[in-house]
C-alpha cells in the first residue's frame, strides 16, 4: 500500500491513517457478521466465527486464488496479505483463559502456522529467477521451447486452465532439479504439518446438530451388509482396515470421498448408539459392539486418508465449518486450511516443472540417439565402399 499511497501524496500520518479506517470497516464487517445493515437480521448475516472463516478464505482466494505460476507474488499482494492476515489473527491476542494466559490451541498453534506461511512465501520469493518460462498452451506448438506434444495432451489435459512450463531443449541444469526437488520436498512437509493442524481442529469442533439430522437410524445402511459383516464378526486379530479398502475397489479420488463421507457418518451413528446404550444401561453392563464398529470406522477411514493424502473435505468437515460458532476454531481452521492449499499448489506445480523436465530431456536423448543411429549407418556404409572400392583396385591390379 506505501507505493500508492506515496503515488497519491499522502503523508505517513495521512498513511497510518487510512491504514486504521480500512482495519475500522473490515473489523466492523467481521463484528457485523456480515451484515452491512447492522441490524442482525440482514440476509447474509452470520455468526463471527463463521465471518473470520470466510475472511480468511477470501483473502487467500484474492492473493493466491490465480496461483499458476511459480514466481514471487508482487510487493502489494505481499502487503495485502500480511496486512488483513493480521487483521484476522488479531482476535487471537485477546482469548485467554482467566488467569490471563493465552488459549492452549491457540498458543500451540498459531506461531507454528506463521511460521510456515512465512516458509511458504519464502519459497515462492525464490523463483525469481528461472530456467524455465510459462506460456499458454495455445502458443506451444509454434514455440521451440514447448515440450513434447504427448506427453504434453496426456498429463494436461485435465489442467487446461494452467499455463505451462516450457524449458530449453536440454532441460534444468543439475543444480535447478536439486533446488526444486528440495523446494518440492518442504512444500510437502509443510502442506503435512498444516493438514495435522487442520484436522486436529475438525476434530476437536462439535458435531453439530444439523449434521446429526441428515443421518440414517442404522450405520448398515451406509457401509453395505458385506462390509458391515466383516466389522461386525472379524475377530480382533483378524480384522484389517486394509481388506475393507481391498474389498471396496476404490477407482478414484471421488469415490474414495464418497466412502470417506459414508464410513464418518457410520462412525458418527455407532458412537452416538454407544453413548445413549451408556447412558440408559443398568449397573453399567453395556454392549460394547458398537463401540468396536465405531473404533473400526474410525480405523477404516484413517487408511483411507493415508491412501488419498489430498482427499477434499468431508461432507462432515464442511457442516463444522459451516456451524462452528467458536472464533478461536475458526481462525486454526481457516488459516490452516488456506496454508494446505498453497503449500499443495506450490508442490503441484513444482512436480509439473519437474515432469515437463524429464520429457524435454527424453525426448532430447532420443533425437540424439537417432542423430548417433544415422551417423553409424554412414560410417558402415562407406566404410562398406571403401572396402568394395579396395577389392575392385585389387582385382584389377591381378588382371
């Protein structure tokens, strides 16, 4: 914002000053819920929590939302970033329990999640300077630096929004791939370590009630009856989460949340049957089958997690954030969930520069092995002459 504001003539008083009624209004928003009218009972009004979570998914969609390229985001998305971040984080300063200390999540977590947001900008700073160019794939085929048009249509073409990488004919140098492999690989421990955040704090927000409706009476209706035998009946040393998935044939990423989705709300359903069975059991004799079916679930969805690391939310994940009205929840999982999705994009992208790499290099050696190919079928055939010529001048001498 200095830039601009030094372009219009402001003072730094006149600046600090239109830096505090912009911080005014969007706070104002936030108390507001929302709701401009400040009445409460406008149509977009939502709880505080609700409007942080959407704040803190805005921005990222402001500042990140085109994210195509690996580059350094400009100075003023960098400011605008840091600036309403803050904002938004803000709030965090003021929970503390009553003895005046802050919020144990809150404690815990939000200085590592700044320090991996900073990470992550680190990162993009650093590709400053490239041996590799982006262009439209429209533009690819009259280029000498595209990249081979099959494996191009083959690996892109689900990804027809994104620009692609296009490298000289012999590819990164040596020490490019070893930047960017390393730089993949931190992407993905930081996109590691913000998910773990990020469902520790689904997790710890009640399920609410509204999800709780849209459930059947009986988990069996949700996993299959051959499922729901396996869970029911597989002794404790017999039972594998692995053969669930094996029996499940999961053919893609969408049906895999589909399972994901069925085998949470069958979690769900056990464990609230085993809590009412708590509750109403006398002399505290209660059936513990479905305690076991819900700790099977359970088991059964976190292979399935460990086998779709980029698995979107859950159909539950999504009526927690929809309905949590804790601000402090809100802001973890907001921020968090923003951090997983640049760190998985940085990633992605670096992968792509890294495939195209290879295929430059490929298709380079392959160019040269025909080049080699043809040059040794010239050699052997004049050398072919050579010897027909020798022999013929040898003949003619006995003659």
């Amino acid at each position: 914002m200095s830039d601009k504001v030094q372009e219009c003539g402001l003072t730094q008083e006149e600046e600090e000053a239109l830096e505090l009624q912009m911080m005014k209004e969007k706070l104002s928003k936030l108390l507001l819920g929302e709701d401009m009218s400040g009445t409460g009972n406008g149509k977009g009004h939502v709880c505080t929590a609700q409007a942080i979570s959407n704040s803190m998914t805005n921005l990222y969609a402001t500042v990140f939302g085109q994210f195509k390229k690996l580059e350094p985001i400009s100075q003023e998305q960098a400011m605008l970033w840091k600036r309403e971040k803050d904002w938004l984080l803000s709030s965090c300063d003021y929970m503390v329990d009553q003895y005046g200390k802050p919020r144990l999540d809150i404690a815990n977590n939000i200085p590592g999640l700044k320090k991996l947001d900073a990470l992550l900008l680190e990162i993009l700073d650093g590709f400053n300077e490239n041996e590799f160019e982006y262009k439209d794939k429209s533009n690819l085929e009259s280029d000498m630096r595209s990249p081979p048009l099959g494996s191009f249509k083959k690996r892109y073409e689900d990804k027809w929004w994104l620009p692609m990488p296009c490298l000289s004919r012999f590819g990164l140098s040596e020490n490019c791939r070893r930047i960017l492999i390393k730089r993949r690989e931190s992407a993905n421990q930081i996109h590691k370590a913000v998910k773990a955040i990020n469902n520790e704090v689904l997790a710890e927000i009640e399920i609410p009630e509204a999800y709780i409706a849209t459930l059947p009476k009986c988990g069996k209706q949700l996993v299959g009856e051959a499922v729901h035998r396996y869970m029911s009946t597989a002794s404790q040393s017999d039972f594998l989460d692995v053969e669930v998935l094996k029996y499940l044939d999961i053919k893609s990423e969408h049906e895999a949340l589909d399972i994901a989705d069925k085998m949470e709300a069958s979690m769900c359903i056990w464990k609230r049957k085993n809590e009412n069975s708590s509750k109403s059991s006398w002399m505290g004799v209660v059936d513990a089958k479905n305690e076991n079916l819900a700790i099977r679930a359970k088991s059964v969805l976190s292979a399935l997690k460990g086998r779709y690391p980029t698995l979107s939310q859950t159909t539950l994940d999504s009526y927690k954030i929809e309905n949590n009205k804790d601000v402090g929840h809100a802001i973890l999982e907001s921020y968090s969930r923003v951090l997983e999705s640049l760190a998985f994009n940085i990633a992605a992208r670096i992968e792509d520069v890294l495939y195209m790499d290879e295929s430059v290099k490929n298709e380079f050696d392959m160019e040269m092995k025909k080049v080699v190919a043809e040059e040794l079928k010239e050699i052997e055939q004049r050398l072919m002459e050579n010897k027909i010529h020798e022999a013929r001048s040898t003949s003619d001498q006995f003659i």
